[in-house]
C-alpha cells in the first residue's frame, strides 16, 4: 500500500471519528422535553389526571417550583410539583381535594427559566391545553309530554346533575332546519317546563314530526346536548 493512500486511509478515520464526537456532544449538549401528558389538544381527559413533562435530562432540584403550573382560563389550579428521576418527569399534581373539574379546557404552562442538572435552560416557554371528560349523566331524562302533543302547549322533562350556566331547548322540522329556541331553568334536578309550539315569530306550529336538542352549558364552559322527537297533533 502506498504512503499517499495509507495518509488517505488515516484522515478518513481521522474524520469519522471527529464527526462521531462531535454528533455525540451535539446530542447531549441540548435541553428538550421528550412528551407531555396529557397531549396537546386531548379531549375527555380524566378529572383525576395529573399533568407530567418528560425532559432528555434529569432536572436542578432546586430550581423547579412555580416552573410548570396548570391554568383554568384566568385561574391557577393549586397544586404541587413532583419529579421522578427514573423517567425524567416532572408532575404536577392537583391540590388533594381539588380534582380537574367535568368538561373544562385547561392550560399547562412550562416557564423557559427550567433547568437541567447541567444548567440549561429551555429558552422559550411551552403552552398546551386539553380538555377533561364530560360527567356521565350530567344531563338525562330529556323527554316531551304529552307524545304526541295535542294542541299548541306541551310539557319538557329533563333532569340536570348540578347547576347550569345556561340550558336552551331548538325546535327543528323534519329537512333540520331550526324553527325556534327557547331559553329554559338552568338548576340542578327535575326541571319541567310548560312551552308553547311556536316559532321564533309566534306562529303555532302545524301538525307534523319534530327532532327537540336541549343544550346545557355548565359553569366551566362544556357543552352538553340530548336529542327528543316530538309528534304534533291536529
């Protein structure tokens, strides 16, 4: 083998190696977060979940507090931060007693200023927000009476699990098209109220088959809906 291909030979191990080093370092030299729970945009999160960031490197204890917090619209959410070294992840976990509440949107928020145990920082700050699931039964026993109806008035029955910011009855007809809506009692409990089959400019409606949606709104913001049919007599 010649002089000039052995020196080849060598400054392409030469290089390989450097390269080799230097993506190493470049791997280790940075600060991420690896994954969030719950996910961005995740709907029907349990209310007894907590919220966990998992970092490439283990944390500086003692520069974590306030460092990750959790905010229901303007409100912070009380609560404590845990990190578990054995996977990376830092927990926040909700004040004891004060579990996520049913079918609110939350926001997590992890500061820029959180620092590896070799002081590296993020430099910039993370935010996502999820959604916690809507309470089984929180809205049930949605019905009209008398079914069919005869006449203009009619009887709605539903029951609410606690109290509502605000509950809506629509009317629609049989191709879905909106006729009417109707504003009704928001309270926790058997509610029934005594309406009128109008439309939305006091015109009785005519005999026929009708689709009823009852949208309860509740104090955190959720939506919730149930569907009826109703018959009109002549």
């Amino acid at each position: 083998m010649s002089v000039k291909k052995s020196r080849d030979i060598f400054l392409l191990l030469i290089g390989a190696i450097g390269f080799f080093l230097f993506s190493a370092t470049a791997a280790n030299a940075f600060f991420f977060v690896v994954k969030v729970s719950p996910e961005v945009a995740q709907e029907g999160v349990d209310i007894e979940a907590t919220v966990s960031v998992t970092f490439n490197k283990p944390l500086d204890r003692t520069a974590m507090d306030g460092k990750l917090y959790l905010m229901q619209g303007a409100e912070m959410v009380p609560g404590a931060l845990e990190f578990d070294y054995s996977t990376n992840s830092l927990h926040f976990i909700p004040q004891r007693g004060r579990h996520l509440v049913y079918g609110a949107t939350y926001t997590a928020v992890l500061t820029s200023d959180i620092r590896s145990v070799e002081m590296e920082t993020l430099g910039s700050e993370k935010r996502w927000s999820f959604t916690t699931e809507v309470a089984v039964g929180m809205l049930k026993d949605f019905y009209p009476f008398p079914n069919p109806a005869e006449g203009i008035n009619v009887n709605i029955h539903y029951l609410l699990a606690e109290d509502m910011e605000e509950v809506f009855l629509e009317i629609f007809d049989v191709r879905r098209r909106r006729l009417s809506q109707f504003p009704m009692p928001a309270n926790g409990g058997f509610n029934n109220t005594v309406l009128q089959l109008v439309d939305d400019d006091g015109m009785e409606l005519p005999w026929g088959l009708y689709h009823l949606r009852l949208r309860a709104r509740t104090r955190s913001g959720a939506e919730i809906r149930s569907l009826s049919r109703l018959v009109k007599g002549r």
